[in-house]
C-alpha cells in the first residue's frame, strides 16, 4: 500500500478559510455577472478534497523556444 500524504484528502484551516473566501467571490461574481460563464475556481481531487485550482496549477517555463510565449 503507498503513502498518500494528508493534504490530499483533506484541507487544513487556511485551506478551508480559503476555499470560504473563493466561494463568496463566485457567489458575487455570479450575481453580478449572470450572463457569463461560471468560473472554474475549485476542483475536487482524485480524493474527492475540494482544493483551490490556481494554488495546484503552476507554470512551466519550456526549455523549447519554439513553444515559448510569441508575444514578446
């Protein structure tokens, strides 16, 4: 059996403050913008832990030139 550390299946105290905070911003969000699509701002994990998606999406910077950003 692996090790699955505790992050993953649930949220600490700042996570879940955190998580409180983004849900009052979708709920305004929603009522002041009814005609736009819903953000997309909290996903549940393989676990089923909801987690606050850009603190788990990082960049990554590409050692392709090629792929690189072409607006500079």
């Amino acid at each position: 059996m692996r090790h699955i550390q505790e992050s993953y299946l649930g949220n600490m105290n700042k996570e879940e403050l955190c998580l409180e905070y983004v849900r009052n911003f979708n709920r305004k969000f929603c009522a002041l913008y009814p005609k736009r699509a819903p953000l997309y701002l909290i996903a549940r994990n393989e676990f089923g832990a909801e987690k606050f998606l850009p603190a788990s999406v990082r960049p990554t910077l590409l050692p392709f030139k090629e792929v690189g950003d072409t607006l500079l």
